[in-house]
C-alpha cells in the first residue's frame, strides 16, 4: 500500500489532546441543552399561563425531551467525528516529534510523509529539507569483502 494511503490502526493518536478536544465537545453540549432548556423555559412561564413553576418542566420533557434524547444520542457520533477530524492534525505531528526526537538521539531519520487528507503536508516536506541538509546519506551496511577476512582473523 503507498505510504500516503496507509489506515490509522489507532483511533486516539495524541490521548491529551484528543481527549481534551472530546471534553470540550461534551461540555459545548452540555452548555447547549442547559441554555435552550433555560430559554424555552423562560418562553413558557412569559407566554404561557400563570401556574406553579415544576408543571412548566413537566410540560417542557413531554414536548422537548424527544430532541435531548436525539441530540444525546448524536453525541457519540459527534466525538467519533471530532476523533478523526483531529487524527488528521495530531498524527503528522506525532511523526513529526518521534522522528525529531531521533535526530536529538542521533539515530538515522527517514524522511517522513502524511497520509492522505492529513493536515500540515508542508511541515513533512520542510522537515524532509532539513532533514536532508543535517543527514548525511544512510550508510549502506558494509560486509567485509573475502580479501579483509584474512586480516581480519590474523589480527590480535
């Protein structure tokens, strides 16, 4: 399969900040069931008649529960949708950091690419540049030739 159409086996790449982002989405949720339910509460007690303030909440679950139980069940898809999205941001900068870190460790860097459809494809190709100017070329692994053998083993 060519490199740039490999499949993520791993569904959070970056844990903290895709569970920071997914936490975010939970709590805009949250915000937004609590604020229409304050409004249409509000709608009800202005608009509505005048009686005791727990009949509005029982009236409001009779009509608007149905939406909260859709919008709650939409939910997971939601995440699920923000997971990927930021797979596609997190992952190339996971590769990113793992191949800096092995420069920093002195080990040899392959030049690095993103998948298709990820974000940030310029930082792979600006990385590959200084990748190539700081790197000499992979040493191919040399095997001692049969004239070295000798002197190989004759030596001390």
């Amino acid at each position: 399969m060519a490199n740039g159409m490999r499949k993520r086996r791993q569904l959070l790449v970056d844990p903290k900040v895709q569970g920071a982002l997914i936490l975010r989405v939970v709590l805009y949720w949250i915000v937004c069931v609590v604020t229409i339910t304050l409004m249409l509460l509000c709608w009800r007690i202005i608009t509505g008649p005048a009686r005791p303030f727990y009949l509005h909440f029982k009236d409001m679950w009779f009509f608007y529960g149905p939406a909260l139980i859709a919008s709650f069940l939409l939910l997971p898809l939601v995440i699920y949708d923000i997971v990927q999205m930021s797979n596609r941001f997190c992952s190339p900068l996971f590769r990113l950091r793992r191949s800096i870190r092995g420069l920093a460790r002195g080990e040899y860097v392959a030049p690095i690419s993103f998948r298709e459809g990820d974000f940030w494809k310029e930082f792979a190709q600006e990385f590959n540049a200084l990748l190539a100017r700081i790197q000499p070329e992979r040493p191919v692994a040399e095997s001692p030739s049969r004239e070295d053998e000798p002197a190989a083993a004759a030596a001390p």
